[in-house]
C-alpha cells in the first residue's frame, strides 16, 4: 500500500514541476502530511530535535546565549534544534520533486504555497549551512494556526512599519515548513495566485561551510563564555578592556533584595542612582539570533536607550565612521544599513561599534582616542530591534575578518574618586564580590545586567 502511494506521490511532482519549481513544493506538501505520521519519528533521528521548555513565555527566555525577548517580532530556527512551532522539517530529496542533480538548481530557496500560503525554505547543498533571514509584512499563523507576533521597523524617511522576521538556519540538503503566510483581504482575487510581492517578502540568504558553524546552545540558560576564553594562553591580551559604558552607581541607598532566582534579571526599583542604568547583555558570544557567523560570532550586545554616551575600550587611533544611515528595526532589508565606528587599538587589536547613533560620533578618522574617552552615542541603526550597542573584535580590519574572543576588566575601586563615603566604597566592594567570578576580567552573557565593575545584581 505504501509502496503504491509513494508511486503516485513522485508521478504528481514531476507533473507539478513541469509547471513550475513553486507548484512541485506545494504537491510535495500535500503528500508530506500524508507522510507526516509514519515519517514524525525519522525527523528526531536526522534533526536531533529537542524542543525546550517553552511554558513561561511571558518572563524572560535566555536561548543559545541570546534574550528571546530582544527581537520582539523574530522568530528563530536552528535546524539542528527546531522550535515546535514549526510545520515541519524533512531531509531535501530532489527526487521527491522529480529532480536530477542536474535540475535541482530548479528548486527555488523560497518558496510560498498559493493555497495555503505555506512558507518554505530548502538548502540542496551538500555540504554548507544555509541561513535565511526572511521578513513579511502581513499575518503570519504557526503550526497550530495561532498568530505570530509581529514587531516594528523603520524605514529611511524615519516612518515605522509593521513586520514579521523569521532567522532560519538550516543544515545541508534539508527542507522546512515553516509558517502560513495570510494573504492581504485587498489581494484575495487569484489574480495572480504565484505573485509573492503581496506578503512584501524580503530575504537575504548565506551560506555558511559547516566547518565554520558552531551551533548555539538552544537549551543552555547558562552559556559559559568565559570557557572560550580560557582556551587562549593571552588572556590578559584579549580582556584587558574597559567597559564601554560608565554605569556611575550611587550606592548611597545600597540594597540587599537579590535573591538567586531572579539574581540575573534583578533591577532594584527603589535604588537612586545618577547616569545611566546597568546594562542588559541581550546577546553574546554565539548568540542565535546574529553572532553565528564567523564574522560576527565573538560579538555583545548591550542594551541602553539611544544617545547613551560610548567610550573607548583602550587607546587607539579611529579608522573608520558610519554614521548616515537611519533606518531601524527587524526588517531583513536593513542587515547592512548600519553605523558603526572602528578603532584601531594600540595592542593591535580593531574594536568595531555598531548600530550608533546617525551622526552622533565625536571622533574623526585618523584621530588618536584615549581608553574612556567618549567616542559617539548608542543607537537603534540597522538590523537593530532594540536600542543596543552591538560590539566586537578583530585581529584584522578586513572586511568580514573573523571576530576573536574578548573580555572587559573589571573596574577596580580607586579610593575616593568617584564615592566619597565609607558606606559607598563598601557597597562597590560589595558589588565586586557578587560578581559570577572572583575574577580580573568579565564577558558579558545574554540575560544579565552589567557594570563597570562587572555583574550587577544588587
Ligand atoms: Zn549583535
């Protein structure tokens, strides 16, 4: 019986695909939910598919050293380890869709079903990663029909807009169902059922050699990023920054509220303080939502509102500024569109800046900039959901050079320069000890608030 149905199921996509490559997705998808029951357990095998807890959607979900709530509006998939929102996901055979080798380059790499508005995507490479950043402007249902959440963006004459982003990252020669995309009601005439600028569908797709792919720890809360760091004999070399950002506590009103379940997430309401807040780390070191690529993997991102003064990590000489673009938010279209600042420092490292406010940089190219000194401003520019300072460093300033692992120092106390009393010196050396680690040097993970003087949680 299921030998004869499989017979039928390849004569109908090579009869699809004579019409074209998008028709033969969608009579493939037709017989993957025939297939679907018998073929649910073979996905564990190939995907290892894990899906985490997912309850407690409302507080805050730290996945694969990355803040869930940061991207609101996102949706991210890593094939290795998929979300159970999903449709589906399957091992890609060009033969299922009457595809040689020689024909599969047919496939399209999105695909849309006119139907149902099914959102495919495929990888027929052999052997890379692919990742796809998509993004929609109409409804989006998942799996069990409900309605994803959408978020904002905004575009180069400063208006906002409405859209969903979906992160996919897929492994070689696999196919995933991913979502229905809803037709606008304006569209609902077949006038042109293979159009798909009705969805306003923007994509940008990478590949990646898997050799270069580390995968996320989807199910870590916790992600080490210290242990990376471990493995270089330089530690004091690649750690030895000051944080960008000067918290300026006033610890006069200590407070002692912290408990350890809501150590990481503690923001005292009641403490006074000048300056700024601590600071959210949404994302760090192979973090799923962007620093998954070499040239991005070692990055942080630390979250402040826009104009946050920026300061320089060491001494250095400024060789590069971004600072016209304006646009903003989780639209895929807006991945390059970034301001940044590069310095080059003096131990020969190059720092980068992202997302920085349009025009706000103080420095000019060539200047020599001291460690602390006020650069520029933060900013929301770019592939950006929330205002944050997106940073990272490379051995090179070539374009894509690989990022390197790195550290701040933390702040040691100096007596009577910032804090005059006793009591507050003893809140500070406090706060010292609190930190995760008795430890010179700190790197920010996603979830957790930081200082100058490292974890924060009073
Ligand atoms: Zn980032």
């Amino acid at each position: 019986m299921q030998v004869v149905e499989e017979a039928v199921v390849k004569g109908e996509v090579s009869e699809g695909l004579s019409k074209s490559p998008a028709h033969a997705v969608k009579q493939s998808k037709k017989n993957k939910k025939k297939k679907k029951k018998k073929s649910k357990k073979n996905r564990g095998k190939i995907f290892s598919c894990a899906p985490t807890t997912d309850k407690k959607r409302e507080g805050p979900v730290v996945r694969g050293n990355f803040l869930l709530q940061a991207a609101p509006g996102c949706h991210i998939i890593h094939g290795i380890n998929p979300p159970k929102w999903i449709v589906g996901m399957d091992t890609f055979f060009a033969e299922d869709f009457g595809l040689s080798s020689d024909t599969v380059e047919q496939m399209p790499d999105i695909s849309i079903d006119p139907e149902s508005g099914l959102l495919t995507c495929v990888n027929k490479h052999e052997s890379n990663i692919r990742t796809f950043y998509i993004s929609v402007s109409c409804k989006v249902l998942d799996a069990d029909l409900k309605d994803m959440e959408n978020g904002m963006a905004r575009d180069i004459d400063g208006k906002a807009f409405s859209c969903v982003t979906f992160v996919v990252v897929l492994p070689p020669q696999a196919l995933i169902d991913i979502c229905y995309l809803q037709r606008p009601l304006a569209h609902d005439d077949n006038s042109d059922l293979m159009d798909n600028s009705v969805y306003k569908l923007y994509s940008d797709v990478q590949d990646i050699p898997t050799s270069q792919y580390v995968p996320p720890l989807l199910n870590s809360v916790s992600y080490s990023a210290v242990n990376m760091l471990k493995a270089i004999d330089e530690k004091e070399k690649y750690c030895n920054y000051t944080f960008p950002f000067k918290v300026f506590l006033d610890l006069s009103k200590p407070t002692n509220s912290h408990s350890n379940s809501d150590k990481t997430l503690a923001r005292s309401s009641n403490s006074s303080r000048h300056g700024i807040d601590p600071i959210l780390c949404s994302q760090g070191f192979c973090g799923c939502f962007t620093h998954f690529f070499q040239a991005t993997r070692h990055a942080i991102d630390l979250e402040c509102p826009v104009s946050t003064p920026i300061l320089a990590v060491a001494d250095g000489t400024v060789v590069e500024v971004k600072q016209d673009n304006v646009v903003s938010g989780i639209h895929a279209s807006n991945l390059y569109k970034w301001n940044s600042i590069m310095l080059k420092l003096d131990d020969g490292q190059f720092v980068e800046y992202v997302h920085i406010e349009t025009n706000s940089v103080m420095v000019k190219v060539g200047d020599r900039v001291q460690r602390g000194q006020h650069i520029c401003n933060s900013g929301d520019v770019g592939f950006c959901p929330r205002p944050h300072l997106h940073i990272q460093m490379h051995n090179s300033d070539k374009k894509d050079a690989p990022t390197i692992p790195f550290g701040f120092k933390r702040c040691i106390l100096a007596p009577n320069a910032m804090h005059s009393s006793k009591a507050d010196n003893s809140a500070i050396e406090d706060l010292q000890k609190s930190a995760d680690e008795d430890d010179a040097y700190f790197i920010p993970e996603a979830g957790k608030f930081y200082t100058e003087y490292g974890l924060y949680c009073a």
